[in-house]
C-alpha cells in the first residue's frame, strides 16, 4: 500500500492504516542502517530534492541520508524566505525544480501552509519537512516509532507534550498521529503558550506539570525558544524553568518505565536537565536514528514502494 | 430624449415600501412614472416579465485602487465590475497611492470616475494625512468637494486621542467617520480568527477582542463627542452587541457587514486558500448568526462589499504574505439572494433595502429609490436562472473570490445608470 494523496503534508490527512504502514516499513529500513552496506536500490533514479527555507541541519541531513541509503539522486537548495518575498515565488522555483527532473520536493519553511502551496503548483510529490506552526510529520512518525519500539505498542498510552505548544509544530503532528493510534495526548505548558481551542483536536490541556505528568507513559519534552521570552510569553526563563523544566523530581510522577524524548536541539539547562537528558529513559539519540529510518519508508512507499512486511 | 421602458417586471422598493407587478418609465435619466400597462412608442422597450427591478445597489466600502496600485484594478474596471454586480453608485476607500487626503486627490477620484467610470463614484477622504494617524486630513475641503465619509480603513487611527480630536472635527462636515475596527497590538500580524481552524493550521490568530475592543472605544468616543460613527465590517456577535446598545442608547451609529462575513466561517481557510484571507477575518457559525440577527434586527444597517481587487500574485503565495480582501462586486447579489433570499432567512425586500436603500440614506447618497422623480439607477434581477461564479470572467482585475465555481441564482441581468443601460445580461455596454 502507498500513501494515497500526492503530497505528505501532515499525518491529519493520513489514515491509521498509513501511518502505521510507514512505521512498519521503517523496520526493515532501521535494519538496512545497521548493515555494513548500508545502500539498497529501492529508489535507484529517482531525484530527491530538499528545499529548506529555514535552516536546519539535522532534518536535512536525515533525508538526504535516508534518500542515499535508497539510492535515490538527492540536491540540496538553500534559500531564504526574505528572498522569496522579493524575488521568485515559491511555486516558481518548485517547478525550476520538476523541469530539471525531480521526483519528490523535501520541504522546510517557516510559513505554515508553504509546502501545501508548493504542491498545488507542481507534479512532483510534495513531503512537508516542517512549515511554520502547522506540521512535521515526519518528527511525529520518528516519535512514534521509537515509542512503539520502547514499548511495543502506541495504543492506549498517554502521552504528555510539554512545553511551548503555541509554536510547535512537533506538538500538532504527535496530536494527530499519536491520537489516530489510539494513544491519549494530554499537552502541558503556560496558558500564553497554548492554543486556543486545541482539545478539539482531541488532546487535554494542563497548566499543572504535575497533573500532566500524572501516570503518563511518554513525555515528549518540546524546546523553549528564548525569543517567547522577549516577546514577553513568560517572565524569565528561570520562571519558565521552575514551572515546566522536565527534571527527574518531576519525572516520577510519570510511570516508572516513562520514556523521555525531545526532538531536539536540547537545551539542557532550561527544559531538559541533563541527568534526565543522558538517562537510558531519555529516546534522544535513537530518535536521530528513528528519523532516517521512517524517512526511508516515507520516501520508499512514496515513489510506489511494495508492502515489505 | 431617451426613454427606457421596462415592461412588467416585480418592482421592489423598500423606499417607497413597495412591491407590486407594474411597468416602470425612464426619462432623461429619471424615473417618470411606476404604472401597470405603459405604453410609450418613443422609448426602448424591455420585457422584463418574471424579472425582479429594484433600486440600483449602493456598496458604500469598496477599494477602486486609483490611483497607485493600477495593477490591482482601475476606476474603469472597478466601476464595470460594479455596473456587472449590480452597483450603480460606490463609495471607494482613500487607501490609494498616495492617500486620498486632500481635496485634489479627492477630485482626481471624481475626474477619473466621470472620464473612465459607469457608474456613481463618491469618494471617501482619510481621516489623518498619507493614514498615518498622526495630525488630521483637511476633512472639511474634502467635504466641500464630494467627500462622503472619512475613513483610515486599513489602517485604524491607533491613538485614542487623535480619534476623539478626528470625530469632534468631523462634526463641522456633518459625515461619519467609517472605522475599521481593529487594535492592531491586539492583532499582532494574527493571519485569520483566532480559535480551532487557526490552532490546527498553524496560523497566528487575530482574536475578536482586537475587533471588538475598538469597536468598544470608539463607541465610547462617539458618546463623548457626539460624532456620526459608521463601523465598517463587524464580523462578530459581541460587537453587534455592542452597536445594538449603542443605538439603544442613541448614538448616531451605523454598521454594516460584508456578504463574505455572512456567509463564510473560519473553517474556509482549511486549505490555506488565501482567497479567504480578509480583515477582520472569516469568523465562526455563532458569529454568523448574530450578524444575521442584527441585520434583520436593523442593528447592522446595511451591507457593504468592501470590494478589495488584488493581483494573482498577491494572493499565490504563502498565506501569511498574502493581501487581505475578496474581489466582491460581482459576486454579493446573487451570493446573498441564493444564500440569504433563497432561504428564507431574509425578504427579497430586506435584501434590496439592505443592498440599495438602506446604504444610500446612512451615506446621505442620492439612490437607492424608484421613487418618481429619482435618478434612473436601477437593476434588473432574475430570479431564477442559476450560474457559476467564474472568477475569470470578471469585469474586476481582482480574481480573488473564494466563491469560484458556487452555483447562484439571483444574478442581475440589466443594469441602468442615469437612464443609460450600462449592462445587460453580463455585459458591459460600451
């Protein structure tokens, strides 16, 4: 079975039976890592473009990395969105990019909706590498698949996302990934900091860290920007620290065996101390590796891939 | 002279509160007499048996973009949009390049509507000059050469004392002031109405407080200066509830509402189609439904389309870059008449009165009437026949509706200005 629609914008518009296709895909693909050859011909041909508008080094790498393990033919454009305002519409340059023969554009920009406006304008399939606030699907599919790999299963566990949910786009794919699995989501962080009217989205919303912490399973720890702060969200970031930092007092509240992770870049000292952040709960690196694995599925059931299991 | 005779059509005139099957004469440009079986030789002759003939519409916020921004449209287009939509008299925002915030720009509008133009252009000056909110706009010439209103639309004077000193000194022109009703601190750069759609999209919200809030001060203010405030495009149900008190109390307050407002929620955004990108921005059903109470309630007196053309590529483009506003003027009849009119929900009497008669007397304009005497502004409505917006075939530069494709009915088939058809079935005679 391949995804259904041309572009992957977010996990929203996938079915349960999708999303747990590419994560069952991603098995195989995790093993195809291990190996010393780490290369199979699955994508031989096929052109891979990212095209990120904002940068970020390790999700660019990890699609670049997962379309090489699949011999796919990989390009990389850099560009900036003060550019695209003045200069080339995005449309435009997505398809600079088909008439030189690309088969699946890699998105990253920092205006929701972009990588839905760039696949209305092209043929080639569309993934959504993260857009603004809206989405990053394929950090929620790495997410996912590292906690059905920690504990076999996704169904009927809570989830609890902490932090600055207002601006993450992490926090918006899990909610719907995780609750189209079955999980229970429940978002903790300060009330500037939450979206308006998002338990209809199915996820519970906590002001209390404790409460939130509460038995849960899995805690998804998000990143603080410092410039929420300037922007007068909250106090100060030792505040801000005292209230939702992730420390391993806090942490029993949650069940024994809870599984930390964070979608990194950490910062250690405000929301994630490092005795939490080094401790075998915490999912760091294997999420790293995860995050190839799933894009190899991604970008092998997007170009027509087979069932592999 | 010329004669226009229309032949057995429904005249509905919520001026003269009528509504009755008659024929309907023109002469020199004025309407001449309203009888049952006229006959008059010497005049074109049009059957317009099963058809609807109503006041020509009055859209009292609309942005014709003359001078400064041509490629978003023209006086010319703008106008034959208008004439195409059923609007023989429109009042342009001064949001032009520059501002019209001064006599001559006032006058410039005026030339190039009587040189270019179809219909009834009245212009509305600035309140502050260039917009800027900082020192008044010479409010009083402009009025003495045609300004009917003034208004920083887009760009709502911030300072609650230049908005006291703007409302006093208006009082010398006996205008209302036209609000656009936003804190923008509050918006913040918000892209659409703050709530479930902006939260799942991933798009900064602009919350109803930032709407409301001025409209809450502004109401204050005209308490306390006794000015003539008109608040343009309320968009939500505590506002109205604010307005509708404010009128209790009597205040000389108007309001009016776009067709947009009252037909769409926030959930049209779902796609990022920035043909839904508007200010104030799409609200929800609640808020619908409060408008449509005040509307029908007289709490909102009117409808406006606030008409706002933009190029293809203002609009194909990430939605938080993308330009406010609908291509509206030939759309708002028949989107109202199928949605509002077809429904139940309001008279096709109400509709005209809401469309024509009622803007015409808050603006002080001279239309909205079939009275004997009157100017021959008038439409010609079919109620039946049913067609799809097609965007491309507008009149309007502006190609931005969100309505492309709907199928409507209660499309206008004639449109005459001062005696003269301007456009018959669709189009522009020239």
């Amino acid at each position: 079975m391949a995804i259904r629609t041309k572009d992957l914008i977010d996990l929203e518009f996938l079915s349960a039976a999708e999303i747990q296709e590419i994560l069952n895909t991603a098995k195989p693909m995790k093993e195809v890592m291990g190996r010393d050859i780490k290369t199979v011909p699955a994508l031989r041909g096929k052109t891979v473009a990212t095209l990120f508008y904002e940068n970020s080094t390790r999700t660019r790498l990890s699609f670049e990395l997962a379309a090489k393990y699949l011999s796919a033919g990989t390009c990389n454009i850099s560009a900036s969105v003060s550019s695209v305002k003045k200069g080339e519409s995005l449309q435009d340059t997505g398809r600079t990019l088909e008439a030189m023969g690309t088969d699946i554009i890699v998105i990253r920009h920092n205006m929701s909706g972009a990588p839905k406006l760039l696949g209305e304008g092209v043929k080639a399939r569309v993934i959504n590498a993260g857009d603004g606030t809206h989405a990053h699907p394929t950090q929620a599919l790495l997410d996912m698949f590292t906690i059905e790999e920690r504990k076999g299963h996704i169904e009927g566990l809570t989830v609890t996302i902490l932090g600055d949910i207002l601006h993450s786009r992490v926090a918006r794919s899990n909610i719907w990934g995780l609750t189209k699995l079955g999980a229970h989501v429940r978002l903790c962080g300060p009330p500037t900091l939450m979206p308006k009217e998002v338990e209809k989205m199915g996820a519970e919303v906590f002001y209390d860290i404790d409460e939130a912490l509460n038995g849960a399973d899995v805690v998804n720890v998000l990143r603080i920007q410092l410039e929420r702060q300037e922007k007068g969200m909250f106090p100060t970031i030792e505040e801000y620290a005292k209230n939702y930092a992730m420390t391993e007092e806090r942490l029993k509240r949650a069940k024994k065996d809870v599984l930390v992770q964070h979608p990194g870049p950490m910062n250690r000292s405000i929301e994630i101390p490092t005795a939490v952040a080094d401790s075998a709960q915490c999912s760091v690196e294997e999420q790293v590796t995860n995050g190839v694995a799933c894009r190899m599925a991604l970008l092998y059931l997007m170009c027509g891939g087979e069932t592999l299991v | 002279m010329s004669k226009l005779l229309l032949k057995g059509g429904r005249i509905v005139d919520p001026a003269q509160t009528i509504d009755i099957i008659a024929d309907l004469l023109v002469e020199d440009g004025k309407i001449v007499a309203i009888a049952e079986a006229i006959t008059d030789d010497g005049a074109v002759q049009k059957d317009v048996t099963g058809m609807i003939v109503a006041p020509g519409l009055v859209d009292i916020h609309c942005h014709l973009r003359e001078p400064g921004q041509e490629r978003k449209e023209t006086i010319a287009t703008g106008t034959r949009a208008a004439a195409a939509g059923g609007f023989t008299t429109v009042m342009p925002m001064p949001n032009t390049s520059p501002v019209a915030d001064n006599p001559a720009a006032i006058m410039y509008v005026k030339d190039r509507a009587k040189d270019t133009g179809v219909v009834h252009v009245y212009p509305i000056g600035a309140i502050t000059k260039g917009s800027n909110g900082k020192e008044l706009a010479e409010m009083s010439a402009m009025a003495d050469v045609g300004a009917r209103a003034f208004s920083d639309d887009g760009r709502p004077v911030a300072s609650s004392r230049m908005m006291r000193l703007a409302m006093e000194y208006s009082l010398i022109t006996k205008l209302p002031l036209i609000a656009h009703e936003e804190d923008l601190v509050l918006v913040d750069e918000g892209d659409m109405n703050e709530g479930y759609m902006s939260t799942v999209l991933g798009l900064k919200g602009n919350p109803k407080a930032a709407e409301e809030t001025m409209i809450a001060r502004d109401i204050i203010l005209a308490r306390l200066t006794g000015a003539r405030l008109h608040v343009a495009h309320v968009s939500t149900k505590h506002g109205v509830a604010m307005i509708r008190g404010a009128k209790a109390e009597g205040l000389k307050i108007t309001a009016e509402v776009t067709p947009h407002h009252l037909t769409l929620t926030e959930e049209a955004v779902k796609n990022y189609d920035t043909n839904t990108k508007v200010n104030p921005p799409l609200r929800t059903t609640e808020d619908i439904e409060a408008l449509l109470q005040a509307l029908i309630d007289g709490t909102i007196d009117c409808v406006a389309t606030d008409h706002a053309p933009h190029t293809i590529e203002d609009k194909v483009i990430e939605y938080h870059f993308a330009a406010n506003g609908i291509s509206g003027f030939e759309t708002a009849l028949p989107l109202l008449y199928t949605r509002l009119v077809q429904t139940g929900k309001l008279t096709l009497s109400q509709l005209i009165d809401k469309l024509s008669t009622a803007p015409a007397r808050i603006m002080n304009l001279p239309a909205g009437s079939l009275a004997v005497g009157a100017n021959a502004d008038i439409i010609v409505i079919d109620p039946k026949g049913e067609k799809a917006v097609d965007r491309n075939a507008f009149y309007s530069k502006g190609k931005n509706t969100p309505f492309d494709g709907e199928i409507l009915t209660g499309w206008p088939v004639l449109t005459v200005v001062d005696g003269v058809i301007v456009m018959e079935n669709g189009e522009i005679k020239e």
